[in-house]
C-alpha cells in the first residue's frame, strides 16, 4: 500500500485522504446513531474509535511518504516501513486488549479499523483508475 501511496502526487493523496475522511466521518456517524438506536452505546462508541485511530494512522502514512518520495535517498523508505508497521501494531494491541476488556467497544474498535481499510481501499482504487496515465496498461492492448 505505501507503493501506491508513493505513486500518487501530493494532489492525489490529498483527494484520497479528504474521501476517505468524509466516508469514515459518515460511517462514523451511521454506526453511532444505529448502534445507539438498538441499544448497544459502547459497540457504536468502539468503531468511531477504531475509523479514529485508522484515520490518524492514514494522515501519518501520507505525511511521512510524502516526505520520503520528495527525498532522492531511496533508503529514506525503510524507516516509512517500519513507522507504519509499529503503528499499525500499536493500533492492533490497542483494539485488541480493549476487545479482552470491554468486549463490545473493543469488537467496535475492531469494525471500526477493518471499515475504514476497506474504504481506504476502495478510494485507492478509484483515485487510480480515474488517473489517466493508468488507462491502458492492462496488459491486452497493443
């Protein structure tokens, strides 16, 4: 994922993360109003936290490879690699040691995590295709 991330220009990344922002914000707000209408307050609470913490992660990942693919050194990468696999294991022992504490929330927080990659990814992959110097490049045209 941080390839791609790395292939778009600073535009690009901007539009993802404002889509993915606004779509994990309306997800946020259903699963809140849902949940508190049937009466599980805390499951709903755990997956504005979980889109939270991924939204915070994602902004991480676009600052810093914005700051590395400016950078001619191409070794400034690894460090990206590493930062963002610690954060990504810091942000999975917290929404699992919530879910052994508070089943629920934690359960939330986990929703709330894997909803916002899937939006993430869905947005990667229309802000690609609509990219037209990817038009063509299938493979089966000559």
């Amino acid at each position: 994922m941080v390839n791609v991330f790395s292939s778009m220009s600073v535009p690009q990344l901007s539009g993802l993360a404002r889509r993915t922002a606004l779509v994990a914000a309306g997800m946020g707000v259903i699963a809140l109003v849902a949940s508190l209408a049937l009466g599980y307050d805390l499951f709903g609470l755990g997956v504005c936290l979980g889109l939270a913490m991924a939204l915070g992660n994602f902004r991480l990942i676009v600052r810093a490879t914005a700051k590395a693919s400016a950078a001619a050194n191409a070794g400034a990468r690894r460090p990206l690699v590493m930062n963002t696999l610690g954060r990504l294991g810091l942000i999975s022992a917290v929404a699992l040691g919530l879910a052994w504490l508070v089943r629920p929330f934690g359960f939330g927080a986990i929703v709330g995590l894997a909803l916002f990659q899937f939006t993430l990814l869905a947005n990667s992959v229309v802000t690609l295709l609509r990219d037209p110097s990817m038009q063509g490049t299938t493979g089966g045209e000559q």
